[in-house]
C-alpha cells in the first residue's frame, strides 16, 4: 500500500531566513563554521563537535544532539562547501545518505553582514514524520528555530565581551 508520503515531493520543504550582524562577513563565517558554536545560538542543537583532526573543510564529519519537544537525537553531518566569508554548507546524514542540507552564506552590507541560513529537505525517512502534516510541522519548526538562531546570532554578535 502507498501513503502520502512514499511519494512526497520534498521540493516544497525549504526556506532561508537573513538578518543583517554587525561584522564582517569573514568573522561571522568563522563563528557559524564552528560547529562547537552554535549552541550559543541555537534552540535546538548542543554538544557539537567536529571529528577529531576536522574542521570547516568540504569533506570533514561532525556531530551534534538536537531537540525538538519531548525529542532528542544526535546527528552526523558532512561539511560540502565551506567558502570563508562567503559559505558554509552541510548535509545531515552526509553527501550519500542525506536527509537535511543546511546552508549559511555571507554578503557584505555597508559595515556588517547579511547572513542567511537555509534549509532544505532532501528526502523523506520515517524519523521525520509519519504523515505529510508532521513533515509540514517540522519544517515550521525548523523555520521558528532558524528565526530564533539568527536573532541570537545578531544579539551576540553585537554584545561587547571583556
């Protein structure tokens, strides 16, 4: 029997999000390609760590827990283009067996930064949801994590530190 979701079109299941940070496009880069740094922003990821011996370079594995609610899961992920100051890219489940791409580019804006973050689903597997409704919850939720990210993002970048 097929469902809704063995033939779902995973084109839809994407978006990016910008905000503008008060740094140069090279110093943001090199912030959001450490990994181990994103849980100072993020309201869903923690305890992320490249492989011993990697770093932001297209090829290198990494790992991270994630939440959601009640959830909680650890990721490995595959850098595919880490550009500095211009792109940082990676693919849940690496290049071969990818679930998520996440993407960040970096624009020049007068003396800071657009940033904007990506995601875009890549192919449906059950842990995502089992109906095309959880699969739609968890892209908007992917979307209010991102938003709250960003703000984040922009808010520490542009607090003073001692």
């Amino acid at each position: 029997m097929t469902t809704e979701l063995d033939t779902l079109d995973v084109t839809g299941f994407a978006f990016t999000r910008r905000t503008w940070v008060a740094a140069p496009p090279a110093a943001v880069y090199d912030l959001v390609s450490d990994v181990s740094t994103i849980e100072r922003w993020s309201p869903s990821a923690s305890a992320v760590a490249y492989d011993a011996g990697d770093g932001p370079r297209v090829g290198a594995w990494f790992s991270g827990h994630n939440r959601r609610g009640e959830q909680e899961w650890t990721t490995r992920s595959q850098v595919v283009a880490a550009a500095p100051g211009a792109e940082f890219a990676f693919v849940v489940g690496g290049v071969d067996e990818g679930i998520v791409r996440w993407r960040w580019t970096f624009h020049e804006d007068g003396d800071g930064t657009v940033v904007a973050q990506s995601w875009r689903l890549l192919r449906h597997v059950p842990a995502l949801g089992t109906t095309l409704a959880e699969v739609a919850e968890l892209r908007d939720h992917m979307t209010a994590s991102v938003e709250s990210t960003l703000i984040a993002l922009a808010r520490w970048i542009s607090t003073p530190r001692n």
